[in-house]
C-alpha cells in the first residue's frame, strides 16, 4: 500500500503527520488537504488531525539538535508550498535524528540539497520583497501593497513592515493567495482578503508616483545602458506590481 | 505640495548626482519601533529597491543639494563654466520628498551630496539643516548617507555626522598630479583632513575615548545635539555605518596600481568601509581629458574584482600584478590572472586545503570554500560532489584536484589555461554597485 498523510494546511499539521508517519514504511506522500488529488486503488488516505503538542516536540527537537537557523529553514521551506515539502521536510528530519548536528555538513546528500535549495529560494525572494513592495498611499492615509510572490510570504516579511512603518496603517495583499497582512498601528493579523484600496488613486499620490518614476529615468547614466543587467536584476515576473514599471507600460 | 517646481528640481540635481556610485544602505541595524511615531529601520545587509535601465541598483534618494556650483572641476558636469540649468533644493523639499518616497518603500534613506554653494561651510551648513528637518520634525529612523564638503568646518561635519549613518568624502582623482590639474579648486589636504577627521571620530566613538570632540565649541552658537534618537539604538552617535570615498577611473592616467595602493590604504589606515570607482563618462570637451568611445566599464569592474580580493580574500595589492604591467589584465579577471602566474601554487587539492588557500582558487568564492570545508568533514569530495554542491567549477577545474586527480581531458600548463580561460568573451552583465557579498551572506544565514 502508498499511504498518503493528509493535513490541514498549517505547518504544525505537517509536522503532526511527520510525527505520526515516523515509522511508516509505506508512506507514499505527505500533502495539505488543498493538494490532495484523485486517489488510485493503490492510495490509503490517512486524514490527521492536527496535534500542537505533538508539532512543538519536534520544533524544540529541531531546535536543540541543530539550532534555530535549521528550524527557520524547515519553516521556509514549508512556505514555499513545494508539492513534496511533506516529504523533503520529514526526510530531514529522519536524517538529522541519524546525524544528529552533522546534517547541515552533507551538502550534497539529496535530502539536505532540496531543503537547502528551497529554503534559500525562499529567503532570496523574501530579500527582494524588503526592497520591491510598493505602497501607495489610499484614502484614510492607509498605506497599500499588493504583492504576487512565488512563495508564501506574508508571515515573515509582515514583521518586517511592521517595525519600519510603526507609524502608520498599511496592508500588504497578497493577490496570489487572497490574503493579506494588516496592521493596525501597534499589530498585525494575517486574513484572507479580498479587498481592493485602488479604486481611486488621489492626485498627490499618482504625482509621488511620476516623480519616482522620472526620478529613476533622470538617474540613468545613458553611456551605460545594460537592460540584461537590469533584467536580471528585477526579473520580468517582479515588474508587475512595482510602480516604475508599472506606469512606464501603462502609458 | 507636490509640483512642476519640485519635478523640475528633483530631474536636475537627481541627474546631477547620478555619477556617484555609492548605493550602499548598509552596516546600520535600527529598530523602527524603538521610538513612537517614528518611520523607517534601518537593516544592518542594505536593501536594493530598483534598478535602473543601466543595471546600477537605487537603495537610497540620491539628489544633491544643489548643482550651483562655485568650481571648475573639468570632469565634472556641474562645473561653472558649464551650460547646464541650475537648480537648489530647499532643506525641507528634500525632506518630503524622502519621507514621501521612503513611505511608499521606494527607497531605504537618502542619499545627500551638493555641489559647492558660495562656499563649502555655506553648503554644509545649508546640508545640515536638511538632515535636522528630516531626523527631528519628520522623525525618520531610515538611512543616511551624506558627502561632507571639504574643506567644511569640522563644526558642520561633526553636526552632519550625529545626523548621518554614513559619511563620505570623494576623492575623485586618485593623484595630486591629477588634483592640480583637472580640479585645481580642491585641494589633496582639505580631502584629506576632512576623511581623517571622520575616521578620527569614529574610532573615538568605537574606543569611548574622546578624543577631538572635547575641543569643540557647539557649532554656530547652537547647541551640539548628543544624537538624534534616544535609547539603545544609537549608542554610537558619529556616522554608526561609517565612512567611503569615490574614485574616478580612466579620466586620467594614473596606473590601477596606483588606485589600488590607494584604496588598500584606505580601507588598512582609514578604516574605510567602501572605496567605490566609477568610469569616467566624457563630460566635456577640455583638452586636459581623454575623448573616449564609451565609458572604461571593464576597467571599472577588473578594480572592483581586485579590491574585493583585497578585502576579503587576504590578498595584498603588490599580488595582483605582473612586473612588467601597472595595470590589471583585462583578459580575465585578477584572481585567474594571479593564479595563471603563480602556477606553481597549484594544483590545490580540495580536500586538503585549508580555507585560506581555497580561497585563492580563481571561481571559488567565500560561499563555495565554506560549502566545501563543511563537506568534507562527512566525506571525501570529487567533482561529482562538488558540482552537485553547487560549486562552479568553469573557472576552478583548470586549477584543482579532487583525491589526487585533475578534472578529465585538463591540461596542467600555462598555455592551456591561458586559452581556455580567455576563450570566454561571452558578455557578462557589468559588476554594479551593489553590496553583493552581505546579500549572500545574509540568505545564508537563513534568518529574515
């Protein structure tokens, strides 16, 4: 038999079914209940309930055996929301229960690879994001951001946000996955959204944005042309929500 | 608030200021939170948010003061005797224009320069006021970086420096012999005094001792601000993120010899955290200077390569060149070129190496030796290992062995080399300005 583990979506779910799939010879997959597809007469489904007890034994295990940065990238990892994170995660942790420490030094071991891969996938886009998110300022001075990264984003760069603009209300929607995070001026939630603040941009705002924008065109050294640089840079699929060009292919 | 006026300036002195290459929002951590109803962070790695169509990345609102300038520099655009339209910011344009840009997450600070109004205390003093405007009545916890005038009093360099995270000065021509002649108004002195007096005060703070500060009068009858900020966060006041410089490459002939002894000075005996250069981009038609087709890039990026090598690969600058030549091989990079004529230190084993000699291999770079001391403590490394690693291995194969054997079908002898590594013309995309390496080094550490 292929027994798939099916969990509920969050990251200690997963965590549950790694916990109670340990032993299983006949795991076949572990997927979120979104993921879950046709199953063929081979398939045992195990639906598991999510156990925050059992998922924060492994979290603290994780963190004793091989310290906090292994810890963050398991949880990168399942933010990417890789079809087989399930698995690449609990082959991980199988592996670091067998070396303990030493896991993070078998770089080129499959199983390390594909979290180290993923993980590092994510961090990089979560670097971009600090630089790329583009607010405009909505009606009740509420700042605006809409984002469409690759990954699931929201929960670490929310944070972020949260301590450079404490000052003020803003929502950072993440039109990928309907969702948002809001903060109000002291916290953030992260919620399912639907919204949309753009309905009528004010005058002010869109001047701000054209004085961005000619800003960038007036900082151009001419003799130095270099689109390919610029493009690898700022990768076609990032344009689309970044004010600059934006505008520029509006017009 | 927003206007024609405010565009119009804002095109001018941002234009203006697009010559230096300094993009670095880097060396500061601040916590945004640590103060009510202040806006901006700052994060130790820089943050890039654009690039423009030349590839150069935009971190912070780089503008000048004002293009209005007293000096005849013949490299310069902003030169006085050149027809350009002038224009000058007012303190409290530039502050709203940051605080507008950084809100919206444009940028990460901003980035001051001026050319010389009336007189360099005149300027800085006019400088000064924009920072204070900014850090006191628009409460902004983000980045700074500002150019100290020469020849300013040390009074307004101090005040700028409590309000700035970074401070530089531009050095610009690397020589006197080049000073005197393509900008006679500066002297080597006042560039000089003016950078040693920063690092100066920035050891000062480092040590707790007070050295220069006790000296000082407050500037201009004012009282001295202790810093803009309270709390734990500024607990080192004087330009926290340290200082950098400018030089100009190809508008003159001095040697890259010369501009890298320069520079190992700089960063060994001033304690600099950036040197940048920048191509010179023909700016006028004085006889004193080279026409040339297009700007020196290559030029520019072979002493962006030897410099890093300088600063983090333990090399010295005596090293990185031949006998014979003053100046670095633009058929491939430093590194490869050092490597090609000390032949005799290779092939390095890769695992036996110590970390030091791996990262002399030419295509090894910091992250790839670290990756391979960490793996071959669990096991030997062949190539198969190694590209599977993620160690490139296109430059390092003609220069290593893995358990004792050379890559296949390589060739151990200089002209081997020599020809296959010279073979790759492919265009490469132009080192920028970017803070690469703490980017790297940042996602490595896995932490957001």
């Amino acid at each position: 038999m292929l027994n798939i583990y099916i969990y509920d979506g969050t990251y200690h779910g997963l965590l549950t079914c790694c916990f109670d799939a340990w032993k299983d010879k006949d795991i076949y997959s572990i997927r979120s209940k979104e993921e879950n597809k046709s199953v063929n007469l081979l398939e045992n489904v195990v639906y598991v309930e999510t156990d925050n007890e059992k998922a924060e034994r492994i979290i603290k295990w994780v963190g004793k055996e091989a310290g906090y940065e292994v810890q963050r990238k398991l949880y990168r990892v399942f933010l990417t929301e890789h079809p087989d994170r399930g698995m690449y995660i609990l082959r991980y942790l199988k592996l670091l229960d067998k070396l303990g420490r030493n896991v993070e030094n078998h770089l080129y071991d499959d199983d390390v690879r594909n979290i180290n891969k993923l993980s590092r996938m994510h961090a990089s886009e979560t670097h971009r994001l600090y630089g790329f998110v583009r607010f405009e300022v909505a009606g009740n001075n509420i700042l605006y951001a809409r984002i469409e990264p690759d990954f699931n984003q929201l929960e670490v760069i929310a944070p972020y946000f949260a301590d450079r603009y404490n000052s003020h209300l803003w929502i950072i929607h993440d039109l990928a996955r309907n969702m948002a995070a809001i903060f109000n001026g002291s916290e953030y939630i992260i919620t399912e959204y639907h919204g949309n603040m753009l309905d009528n941009e004010s005058r002010t705002e869109i001047s701000f944005q054209k004085m961005w924008i000619e800003y960038l065109n007036a900082l151009t050294i001419k003799e130095r042309l270099n689109l390919d640089l610029q493009k690898q840079k700022v990768p076609l699929k990032t344009r689309k929500h970044l004010t600059e060009f934006k505008l520029k292919s509006k017009n | 608030m927003p206007n024609n006026e405010l565009l119009r300036k804002l095109n001018i002195l941002g234009a203006a200021a697009k010559y230096d290459a300094s993009c670095a929002s880097s060396g500061v951590d601040r916590r945004g939170s640590s103060k009510q109803g202040a806006l901006g962070n700052s994060v130790a790695c820089g943050i890039c948010h654009s690039f423009t169509p030349d590839g150069r990345c935009v971190s912070l609102l780089k503008v000048l003061q004002s293009n209005d300038c007293v000096y005849d520099c013949k490299y310069c655009v902003n030169r006085r005797t050149n027809d350009v339209e002038r224009a000058t910011f007012t303190p409290r344009e530039i502050a709203t224009l940051t605080y507008e840009f950084y809100r919206r997450n444009y940028i990460e600070g901003l980035f001051l320069s001026s050319a010389v109004i009336m007189s360099p205390d005149n300027t800085m003093e006019i400088m000064c006021e924009t920072l204070r405007l900014l850090r006191q009545e628009f409460s902004f916890y983000g980045y700074i970086h500002v150019k100290a005038i020469p020849g300013a009093d040390p009074l307004l360099i101090e005040k700028a420096g409590r309000l700035a995270d970074r401070m530089s000065v531009n050095i610009e021509l690397p020589s006197e012999a080049s000073l005197t002649r393509l900008a006679p108004q500066k002297k080597k002195n006042s560039i000089f005094n003016s950078m040693r007096y920063i690092s100066g005060r920035i050891e000062e703070d480092k040590s707790g001792k007070l050295l220069l500060r006790d000296n000082l009068p407050a500037p201009l009858g004012e009282t001295m601000p202790k810093s803009y900020g309270t709390g734990s966060s500024f607990s080192r006041t004087f330009v926290p993120g340290g200082q950098s410089t400018q030089l100009i490459v190809g508008a003159t002939d001095d040697t890259d010899h010369d501009i890298l002894t320069l520079t190992e000075n700089l960063y060994n005996k001033m304690q600099l955290k950036r040197v940048y250069y920048s191509a010179y981009v023909p700016a006028g038609k004085d006889p004193r200077l080279p026409t040339l087709a297009e700007p020196p890039l290559l030029k520019e990026n072979r002493l962006y390569h030897a410099a890093w090598l300088l600063r983090l690969y333990g090399f010295q600058s005596s090293e990185l060149f031949d006998k014979n030549s003053p100046n670095l091989n633009l058929r491939y990079d430093p590194k490869c070129d050092w490597a090609v004529r000390n032949l005799d230190l290779f092939p390095v084993e890769v695992n036996k190496a110590d970390y030091d000699t791996l990262l002399r291999i030419p295509g090894i770079g910091t992250i790839s030796a670290r990756k391979i001391v960490s793996a071959r403590k669990v096991g030997s490394l062949g190539f198969e290992e190694l590209k599977e690693m993620g160690v490139v291995l296109k430059r390092a194969q003609y220069f290593i062995t893995c358990r004792g054997k050379m890559m296949p079908h390589i060739k151990f002898d200089t002209k081997f080399i020599d020809a296959n590594l010279s073979l790759d013309k492919r265009a490469k995309p132009i080192f920028s300005n970017c803070e690469k390496l703490s980017l790297l080094d940042y996602i490595n550490g896995g932490d957001y």
